[in-house]
C-alpha cells in the first residue's frame, strides 16, 4: 500500500465512516479538479479583458463558449466511458489533459489561451461526467444514503472551489495572471495522483465495457485504446477553433440538445411506459435547470465586473479582489452543506422531503431573491458603490437555491439512469448546464458597457445598467419558480416513485 493510498483509506474512515469505501477518493479528485476549474473561471474574463484587450462583450462570449463545451463535452466523454473506455482510463487520461491545459496558458498571449481552453474542455469531457457517474455507482440501488453522498461529495466541489477562488484569485490579481493558472494546473495533478493511487476499492466499477477489445492491436501496434487516446489529442485544435469562432457554439448546443433528448426519447419508447414517462421528467427538468444556471453563473462574469465596478470591496486597510468575490458561494456551500445532507436524511425519515421538482422551483425562487439583494444593496449606496453585504446576502441565496437542486439533480440522474445509460444522463444533465453557460453569457452581455482593456467607463453609468438588469432578473427567476412549483404535482408522476 502506497503512502497516497494509506492516507486516503484512514480519511476515509475519519471523515465518511457510515458512507461506501472510494468516496474520499473521489471526495479529493473532484476537490482538486474544482480548484482547476474555478481557478480559471475567476480569472479568465479579467484576463481577456485586461491582458487579451478584448472587448467586454465579447470577452463573456469568449468565457460563455468555454464553460459551454466544458459541460457540453461530458456527453461525448460520459459515452466513451461507458462503450470503450470505462471510467478509470476517461478520468485519469481527463485529468492529465486538463492540467497540460492550464500550462499552455501561463505561456502567455491569445493563440496559447484557446489551445489551453481546448485541451481543459476534452479533458473535463473526460473526467467531470465520469467521476459523478462513479460516486453513484458506490451506492445499491434504494439506497437512502445516496442523496447524502453527493452531498458530501458536494462539499467536495466547494472546498476546491473555495481554494480557488480565494488563493489563485488572490495570486492572479496580486502577483500575475500566469502564477493563478500554474496553481491551478498543479491542483488538477493532484487530483489526478489521489484518483490514480487511490481507485482500487472500486477498481471493479470502472473496468472498461470491454477490456480484450480495448488493448487489442487494431492499426498495427496501436491498440484501440490508443486511437482513442490520439484521436482525444486531435480533438484539442478542433475545439480551440470552436471557442475562437464561438458563434458556431449555439448551433453545436442546439445540434447535440436534439440529439440528446432523441436518444433519451429513443430508449424510453424501447423500455416501456415508466421509463418513457421518467426521461420525459427528466427533460422538463432539465429545462429548468438551464433557467437555474443561466442566472447563476452570472458570478464569473457580470457580478464579478459588478463587484469590480460598484462594490465597495474595502475591509479594514485591505481591499479584497474582484474574483475574490466569488469566494462568498463555496463558503456558504461548506457551512450549510452538512446541514442539509442531514436535513434530506431526517425529512425523508418524517416523510416531509420535498419532491424534486418542488426542490427544484424553491432553488429558483432563491436564486431570484438573490438578484432582488442588488435592489436592496441601492438604499445604502454611496458614490454609485454599494456595500460589500449586497454581494454576501445575494450569494447567501445562489447558495442555498444551489443546495436544492445541483446535488439534488446529481442524484437524480443516477436513480433514473439504466444501468447502460448512466454516463449518457449525466452527459444530458452536463449539456443542460452548457445550454446554461453559454446562454449566461449572452445575457451578462445586457449589464456590458463596452470596456477594453483598463479604461474604465463611469461608476455611474454601470451602476444604473447592473440596478436595471439584476432586478428585472430576479423578478422573472421568482416567477418561474412559483410556475415549476405549481406544476411540481403532475412532474413528479412522471418520475414514478424516484425521489
């Protein structure tokens, strides 16, 4: 037993003693890739802005395409799990790919960010999906511990997100751009070592589908695995091109979208009226999920230009960083999210748990709420700048909506998923956050004042587009959450009995 391996079986035991073995393997492979992640999330439209000289609207474009094909990716990457590769060589392979990604771009200009943007985006198609589809595979089915474990594995995400957004923002405002991508591409080699060393208790669950065929010669000495692998690489331009010209990124999405609910629609007609039935829920939810994060993932770019601009960031002698902000959501995410892994637990115990889609309308109308905090932050307002508590009660509310629906709907995805179709769900659900992501991005570009580079335009000016815009956005989230809530009744019968 390796050192690596050793420390993780005694966390385990310390941390999760009532939960299956490998989940603090995954728990910290995650928690890494999170760092990774958001490390690059927080920085990259201050970078384009302010090192790439790229206009503000285009930079969320820029930054929407990116995060798009990363959640989009994992349709593709959940699908080679699970017919060829299996998921110990997607994630490990992920991983490795991210990293050399995040490396690309401390070398400096535009051609070397897209190249790193790309190889991130097919690695995370590798890894994101697959890792999520493994920690479901730890539980049996009914198992009432489930909604509990993505919970944890939640806090998981968040602690590597708060890492990231607190030390690598901080570095890469402070010392340098290129020092906050390093870190982050040294956290997913971590996460890629612990996930390496540490997969033997569940080495039984992430054997590829087919292991003979796999290691078969197939073009001379080259196996199948190693076109697979090859063919991953040359994908790496191919997306580069993609997020340069990310016009083309719309129609990607609309493309795979229909291509998605067809084989969901495909395998419910072929598996009989309760599956059908349950992929038809599975869709309207889905939906709603694209209503969720399109409004949330307004934290990397318009509420961070907004907390940039019109947030008076000063505590005490030291003013805190504009990405920094974003620290704010994985904070509350590691003090509220035991809190509500026991909540689940002991309102299913009471039979008082709501359905999910009434999960679902409550996440929303907190989200909402949280834009409204923006209308509350103006009574207090000084110079055009808001106080720093407008940021920390909005994202107070983003938080716990998250907590109703993000491990709520991780969970979900493996209690509905056939046995054959778990990475396609999980790739469907990854695509309804890409619609998501890229969609965020086109509405930031409503809160754009058309800055290039350092020249900043009026407090002023800004302050009267992000009033407007937040709170026109926090009335509609409100209203389509009273909406999923009224039809929540008549979805849930479309789960039959998974909850």
């Amino acid at each position: 037993m390796s050192r690596t391996e050793y420390h993780l079986k005694h966390t385990h035991m310390t941390l999760f003693p009532k939960h299956p073995k490998g989940l603090a393997v995954l728990f910290f492979s995650e928690m890494w890739e999170r760092f990774c992640y958001y490390g690059m999330r927080g920085l990259l439209v201050l970078y384009l802005i302010h090192i790439i000289a790229k206009k503000e609207e285009e930079s969320y474009l820029i930054y929407g395409a990116y995060t798009a094909l990363i959640y989009a990716a994992p349709v593709i990457g959940g699908r080679i799990a699970d017919k060829i590769l299996g998921y110990k060589y997607a994630v490990i392979f992920g991983s490795i790919l991210m990293s050399i990604g995040e490396f690309l771009i401390v070398g400096g200009g535009e051609h070397l960010l897209y190249l790193g943007m790309g190889s991130l985006i097919v690695g995370n198609g590798l890894f994101k999906a697959n890792v999520s589809t493994i920690v479901g595979k730890l539980y049996k089915e009914n198992d009432n511990r489930r909604d509990s474990g993505f919970t944890i594995f939640y806090i998981g995400i968040n602690i590597g997100a708060l890492l990231a957004t607190t030390v690598v923002a901080e570095v890469g405002v402070k010392l340098g751009y290129q020092y906050g991508f390093a870190l982050a591409g040294l956290g997913m080699l971590a996460g890629s070592l612990i996930f390496g060393f540490g997969n033997r208790s569940f080495a039984d669950k992430i054997t590829p589908p087919n292991p003979e065929k796999l290691h078969r010669k197939m073009v001379g000495p080259l196996t199948q695995l190693h076109l697979v692998i090859l063919g991953l690489i040359a994908a790496v331009p191919a997306v580069y091109l993609l997020v340069r010209f990310n016009d083309i990124v719309m129609y990607l999405l609309i493309a795979t979208a229909v291509f998605v609910v067809y084989t969901l629609m495909s395998a419910g007609i072929k598996g009989g009226k309760i599956l059908l039935h349950r992929m038809i829920g599975f869709v309207i939810l889905l939906l709603f999920n694209v209503v969720f994060w399109s409004c949330f993932e307004q934290a990397g770019t318009s509420l961070t230009i907004f907390a940039s601009r019109n947030v008076n960031r000063m505590i005490g002698g030291w003013e805190m960083g504009a990405p920094t902000t974003q620290f704010f959501n994985p904070f509350y995410i590691l003090v509220f999210g035991s809190i509500f892994s026991v909540m689940w637990i002991w309102l299913d115990k009471i039979k008082r748990n709501p359905s999910i889609p009434m999960k679902f309308g409550f996440a929303i109308i907190q989200l909402g709420l949280g834009f409204l905090m923006v209308r509350l932050g103006a009574l207090f307002a000084k110079d055009f700048m808001m106080p720093l508590i407008t940021l920390v009660l909005l994202y107070l509310l983003h938080t716990t909506g998250e907590l109703f629906i993000s491990p709520i709907g991780l969970s979900m995805v493996t209690k509905l998923a056939p046995k054959n179709m778990a990475g396609t769900l999980m790739g469907a659900w990854f695509l309804s956050w890409a619609a998501a992501n890229y969609l965020a991005a086109v509405l930031a570009r409503f809160t754009g004042a058309g800055q290039v580079g350092d020249i900043i335009p009026p407090a002023s000016e800004t302050y009267a587009i992000y009033l407007d815009v937040f709170t026109k956005t926090g009335l509609v989230t409100v209203g389509i959450g009273l909406l999923l809530l009224i039809l929540s009744k008549q979805i849930n019968k479309l789960l039959h009995g998974v909850k």
